[in-house]
C-alpha cells in the first residue's frame, strides 16, 4: 500500500518539512513526561491536584498527544478531502506558537506559578489552536470531497479550540478570579472537553480510516460512524449540561452515551480486523489494536468513581489519577506508539525516495525503522504500563518507580527509531552505481 506505488497526492499538497517538526516535537515530550514521571512518581501515591502532575499531564496532552495529531493531520486531512492543505505558512505558525508556548505554560504548573509564564504559554497555546483551526477549516470549505472523517477531524478541532480556550480562562481566573468557583471546580470539564472532544473524536474519525486501511480490509460502514458521531456529540454536550447540576447522578447520561459510542467504535475495528484481506497483522498495528481496547479501562474507572460518588459522596484519589493515567499514558500513548511507525516511515520514504522512484530499487517504508528496537519498546511500555497502573492502585512506590523507570526506557526508544527515520538517507541502486 505505501511501497513504490504510494499515495503522491502527500508529495503535492503538504510538505515534509510541515510534518516532520511535529513529530520530532512530540516525541522529546514523550521522553520529558516520561523523566518527569520517574522523578515524581511518589506524587501518585495521593492526590491529583499537584504541580508535578498537572505539569507532566499538559506534556502529555499538549507536547504528546496535540502536537502529534496536529502534525498527522497536515498530511491525513488533505488525504481525506481529496484535496489540498489551505495553507503551508499557517501549518508553520502553528508549530511555532504551540512549540513554544507548551514548555512556558508546563513551567507554569510545574512551578505552580499561573502568572506571566503560564499566561504567556497558555495565550501562545490558544492562537496556535485558532491558526490550526482556521488552516484545517478553509482546507475542508475548499475540497469538494467532505466525508465524515473529514467532519470528525473538523468537529475534534473545535471541541480542541473550546478545551484551550477554557483552559486559558481558568488560568486567568487562578489570577484575578471571573468565575463563580475556583479553578479547580472547573478541571473535570476542561479535561473532558479535551479528552472526549479532541482526542476521541480524532482518533475515531482518523482511526476508521487508517486502521483498515493498514489491515488491508474493505470493511466501511458509514451508518455506524455517524451514530458514533452524533452520540459523542451529544454526550459532550450533556456532559456540560449535567456538569452544573447540583444533582451528580445525572453524570451516568453523557457516560452512558459515550460507553454506547466506543463500543459502537470497537465493533468497528472488530469488523474490520475480521474482514482483512491479509492474515498477519505487524506489531504495529497490534499495538494500534490494543489501544482501541484500552478505551474501555477509563470508561469503567470513571463508572466506578461516580457510583462511589453517588452512594458516599467521596472521590478515590486512587481512581481519579489510575484514571487520567489510563487515558494519557494507556489509550493515547498506545495509539500513538502504533501509528506514528505506521505514517511517519512512509512520510520519509516520500521525501527522500519520490523523486528517485523507477531509477533504481528502493526500500520499502517499513524498512526505514527498527524492528527489534520497536519490538523492546512494545514490551517496556505493556510493562512500566501494567506496573505504574498498579502502583497507582496499591499506593506502592517502589512499582511506581520500576513502572515509571520502564516508561522512560520506552520513550527512549521510541526517541531512536523516530530518529533513525527521520534521519534515514536515501539508499538505492541507482546512487550505489553513481558512487
């Protein structure tokens, strides 16, 4: 699918040097989130609301899990519409903004210090978001092809400009307060607005069309994306609602339709996996594959919690950041560990190799990566995962540390092979012979 018969619609409407950045950046805040956890592993033995926590899960949204999907989606939107990137300049400026203002507004929390540095990160943040916004928006308004993962990416960037602009504003209001509460009154909103409206919705919209894509499948079923669509949407939009009710019971609503949407979304892959043309499926799509299993653990975790909640009117710490570890460093990470090996090699191999295609034999995308340094990176991370999830649970913090310490190992080398591609240099027959 990706070998010397490539899509070159990529080659003609985004450029590498839009998409590489993005990469690159993502992946050296993989590893600060990573050297953060090891170093405030302790942190996670009580409550969540704690500089060192707050800092390391604005790495993992912001420097991770943000910047990778913006990144990807310069190159997959234009793919997806059929049609051009509106603006290579705007993709730039995006990069810019969000690049620096993430490391300002992580000091901020780090610090705990919601002043100029974390005003300064947070405003450079939110222009970045609109810069996006404004590029993705034009792109989709030009193309005459608009699908519905076009319309789950288009929705996803909203839902991301509504997160980041609340953000903003709760960060204001820890300086001069606008709000009726606290700033912390308002963190379960701004999370979800984030977590279900920018990562779920781009991961089911890009996901439906990747996965089977790279499992060679013909399955499609429009029908059944919609309904996802409309339910997160409206679970979304109950969320906020039920969110100033005085009577919490309500909150069962938007999850219940959000349990309903992903398992809609799972069926989906099941489907597909089941209808794949080709047998064995790579360890990157395995991983990819569990992460959509992987959605399921937070859902149950925050059933539990409001059940709990609902009968006590007491909150587990313990849930409550197994919870936001399931979702930062379980379901997103994952996805992104087994897609980035799946876009970022072929996004190479079209720059270095597109021109020399026919002019002599050329390695597969596949090939510009590290088997066995992917294989031990897999392993590292089901471990410090598995480990560092259970440390949580047992307030233990020696298989925090072990579990945390086996992250790091993973984010490094998941650093190496993103490494190794992007600085792969062209090797073919035909530059063989001119040498």
């Amino acid at each position: 699918m990706f070998g010397n018969q490539g899509n070159t619609t990529i080659a003609k409407t985004t450029t590498h040097k839009v998409v590489l950045p993005f990469y690159v950046y993502a992946s050296i805040s993989f590893l600060a989130a990573a050297l953060l956890l090891v170093q405030s592993s302790g942190n996670f033995s009580g409550t969540y609301f704690q500089p060192n926590i707050l800092a390391i899960t604005h790495i993992m949204a912001l420097g991770w899990g943000t910047m990778i999907i913006m990144g990807a989606s310069h190159q997959l939107v234009p793919v997806l519409i059929e049609g051009e990137l509106h603006s290579n300049r705007l993709a730039y400026v995006t990069f810019y903004l969000a690049g620096i203002g993430i490391p300002f507004l992580v000091y901020g929390f780090y610090r705990f210090n919601m002043g100029a540095p974390a005003l300064l990160g947070g405003g450079l943040v939110v222009v970045a978001v609109v810069m996006y916004t404004i590029n993705l928006a034009r792109s989709i308004i030009n193309s005459k092809n608009r699908n519905i993962h076009a319309l789950f990416v288009f929705a996803a960037t909203l839902w991301l400009l509504i997160t980041t602009s609340v953000g903003f504003l709760l960060l204001c209001n820890f300086n001069t307060p606008c709000l009726p509460h606290n700033s912390v009154h308002y963190l379960s909103l701004h999370a979800h607005m984030g977590i279900a409206g920018w990562f779920l919705l781009t991961v089911i919209g890009v996901g439906a069309r990747l996965i089977p894509m790279f499992l060679i499948s013909k399955y499609e079923n429009n029908t059944l994306l919609k309904r996802i669509f409309y339910l997160v949407n409206v679970a979304l939009i109950s969320f906020i609602i039920c969110f100033f009710s005085t009577n919490k019971a309500v909150l069962l609503i938007p999850i219940l339709l959000m349990v309903a949407a992903i398992t809609l979304f799972v069926y989906y892959c099941r489907q597909a996996y089941a209808d794949r043309m080709r047998k064995a499926v790579d360890e990157q799509m395995k991983i990819s594959l569990l992460s959509v299993a992987m959605i399921l653990i937070p859902l149950v975790l925050i059933l539990v919690t409001i059940f709990v909640f609902i009968l006590s009117s007491y909150y587990s710490p313990q849930l409550i950041l197994a919870y936001g570890f399931f979702i930062f460093f379980g379901w997103i990470t994952a996805i992104i560990l087994g897609m980035t090996f799946k876009t970022l090699p072929f996004i190479v191999w079209n720059k270095t190799y597109h021109q020399l295609s026919g002019k002599g034999k050329t390695p597969n995308p596949k090939d510009l990566l590290s088997d066995s340094t992917f294989h031990w990176m897999s392993l590292c991370y089901i471990i410090g995962f598995v480990l560092f999830a259970a440390g949580i649970i047992m307030s233990q913090l020696l298989i925090l540390k072990i579990g945390a310490i086996a992250l790091l190992v993973t984010a490094v080398l998941y650093n190496l092979n993103v490494f190794k591609v992007v600085l792969h240099k062209p090797v073919t027959d035909a530059s063989n012979r001119d040498k």
